[in-house]
C-alpha cells in the first residue's frame, strides 16, 4: 500500500482542519452552556445546528459514505484520517459532519439493503441531516455479544409484522430527531439455521406500542450530543410487511455488514481521541511545575509521552492497512485485519488517556477537561459492536486454523 495521502484525501483533511480550529474547538463549550439552558437535556444546542450547515456549506457533509449516490465517495482509505481527525471532539465534529453513529451505519444499512421506497423515506432525510435515527439490537436479558441470543419476536399477521421485546444501551434514541429505529429480532425463532432466525424491521418512534423507557448512563454521562443510550420496550408494536429490510432471515448477515464499517470508524475516531489526550498531556507537562521541577522534566512522564506516541503510530498503521484492505479485498477478505483493530485499538487507547488523566490530577476526572469524557467512550468500545473477548476467540480460531 501507498503510505502517502492521495491529493482529494489531502485537500480535505486541510479544510477540516481548519473547520475542527475555527469552529468546533471554539462550540465544545458553547454546545455546554447551549445544552444546559434547553427544556430538556435531549434537545440539541443551536451552535450543533449551525456547524452542521458550515460543514455543508463546506462539502464536508456525509464523507462516510462510500457510495458517490449517496455520499462523498470516498474510500476507505480516503475516510480513515479525516474520520481521526473527528475523533478528536467526538461529541461535536461526527454530528457537524453527519458522520455520526448509529446513523452512519444506518444509512449504510438502508443503502445497501433498502427497497427504494425504503430509502426515499427514511434515508434521504438522514442524508440530509434532518432526522436521527437507533438501531435496536442489544438485550438486557441475553448475552447480545452472542446475537443468536436475541429474544426479540417479529411476528407475522397479515399484512403486518408484531413486534415485541425489550431493548437497551440503543444509541440515539433519546434524540427527540431519532424518528426512526432498525429493529433487530426472530422471525423464525424456531428455523433450522440459528444464522437465519434473525430479520431487520424499520420500526417508526411514533409506532403504538413503542416506549421509550429510560437513558441508560455510561460511567454517569448520558451522551447527549449522540442522542443518549435508551431502554426501548415493543409492546406488540405493528408495521406494515413493508417495514421488512431484505429478506426474512437476512437479520444476521445485515448485522455483520453493518458492523465491519462500524469497527474501523471507531478505530479511526479513537486515534484521534488518542491524539488530543496526547496533546493534552504535553501542555500540561510544559506548565505544571511539581517537587521543583516542571512535570515534562519528569522521567515517567518522558515515558509516557513516549509509550503513547509509538502507541499511535502502530495504530494508525494497523487501521490504515484495515482501510486499505476492506477497499482491495473486501470486508470478508479483511476479517482478521477489522478484528485485529477492534482488539488492539481500543485497549491501547483506553491506557493513553489513563495516563493524561493521571498527568492532569483531580482536574483530569473533571468536567474541566474532556479526558473524563474521552475515557469513559473509549473504555465503553472494548464492549461496544462486539466485546473484545468474543473478537479475539474468532481470531484465535482462524490462527489455530492454519495448523489444523
């Protein structure tokens, strides 16, 4: 592979750049004092509004999408550092951007796997930033890390599908915009292949019978800016067969194309993450003066300066190799690669901004610093589209495999 940035991919990240100084540094915390005055937490703050129409107005608007139909048409590879340099304000600079998730994949789903009628109601709006959606997979019951598990029933009558079940940790739900949710769930809980159970619904908010119960909390936030976490309970909630996306039974294989995109986007969001707890610990070692000395003349600060930069450089490779592979070969073709990275990318980061909070003292588990913040989503991926544990069993067995 070519480790150069090819000239689109260049251009852009120098108009990004320029966006993440100009506008959304300058938000965060005006998007905090915005989000403490609303009605309710869940509304958005006006500045968020006002960067996503300058990053429109700036053609840095849906640089997700692969597909030129429907998005910028980039690669992969071409996606990877502008996706990292999001990921350094990842409470503003995805949604700027309308590269955020759960609707990135959402999106992605209904490309795909949409009918057109599908896609003219419910894409198209979320392509134009108009509405947020959920996808509704994970259980509180099962273990969802197994998603055979899942206990969601998807019923035929008719005309319609009946859909009951109790979801949780469903990202963007809370969103008063989240108008639509992509439910997983059995349509044939008893069928021969545990693999072709599972189907995908579009089921809209305002459905009878769909509740939103409750935000769940990650390590005490609630993540406004992304819509929240909700509990979401089916109460016998119908929609039209209509509703179905693809096939009955295709549930599952969805699910893992939907996934694969997904993991290689938080990757890259996380080195970026990585990089401004990396910068923020340098500013730090340089103003702060402790025992007579300043911090940054300490040895074990030299040492985790370093640690973490060589942390980031190998990341950095690992998912560029990713990106690179998923564009030649094929997602199926780059299975280990998107494993390895789900694996390493998180863990490794996890302990970077480990050690910018410990830099930064009390102020560094504050609401002062966006450390705190940075932990608690990085540590939440080791979990998130997949725990680690399930990732590293997978590719263990393809490893053993070639010995077999």
């Amino acid at each position: 592979m070519d480790f150069a940035f090819d000239a689109r991919t260049e251009e852009l990240r120098g108009k990004l750049l320029a966006f993440m100084d100009e506008y959304v540094y300058p938000a965060e915390a005006l998007a905090e004092e915005q989000r403490a005055a609303l009605a309710s937490p869940w509304d958005t703050p006006a500045v968020v509004e006002e960067l996503k129409a300058q990053a429109r107005r700036q053609g840095l608007w849906n640089l997700f999408l692969p597909d030129a139909a429907y998005g910028a048409g980039l690669t992969n590879l071409q996606y990877a550092p502008l996706a990292e340099i999001t990921g350094r304000s990842p409470q503003l600079a995805p949604t700027a951007l309308n590269c955020a998730a759960p609707d990135t994949g959402n999106m992605e789903v209904l490309s795909q796997f949409g009918d057109e009628q599908q896609r003219k109601q419910w894409l198209e709006p979320l392509l134009a930033g108009e509405i947020r959606s959920a996808f509704a997979m994970t259980e509180p019951e099962v273990a969802s890390s197994d998603a055979t598990n899942i206990t969601t029933l998807i019923r035929r009558e008719g005309d319609e599908y009946v859909i009951t079940g109790r979801k949780w940790y469903i990202s963007g739900a809370m969103n008063p915009d989240c108008k639509i949710f992509i439910v997983m769930g059995k349509t044939d809980p008893e069928g021969a292949d545990i693999r072709r159970q599972q189907s995908m619904v579009l089921v809209p908010r305002d459905t009878p019978g769909v509740t939103v119960r409750r935000a769940m909390q990650v390590f005490g936030y609630e993540d406004h800016y992304h819509g929240g976490h909700a509990e979401v309970v089916f109460e016998d909630a119908r929609v039209p067969v209509t509703n179905l996306i693809g096939e009955e039974g295709g549930g599952f294989a969805i699910a893992q194309a939907r996934l694969g995109p997904g993991r290689i986007h938080h990757c890259m969001r996380l080195i970026g993450m990585a990089e401004r707890a990396i910068e923020l610990m340098c500013r730090r070692a340089v103003s702060r003066t402790a025992f007579g000395k300043a911090l940054g003349q300490q040895g074990v600060v030299h040492n985790w300066i370093a640690d973490a930069r060589v942390t980031v450089e190998q990341l950095r490779l690992l998912v560029l190799k990713t990106a690179w592979m998923m564009d030649t070969v094929g997602n199926r073709g780059a299975h280990t690669e998107i494993q390895a990275i789900k694996i390493a990318t998180p863990r490794a980061v996890v302990d970077i901004i480990d050690r910018a909070i410990q830099l930064h003292g009390a102020g560094g588990v504050s609401q002062d610093f966006p450390l705190a913040e940075l932990y608690a989503g990085a540590r939440t991926l080791m979990i998130a589209d997949g725990p680690d544990e399930v990732h590293q069993r997978s590719l263990a067995r393809r490893e053993l495999k070639k010995y077999l």
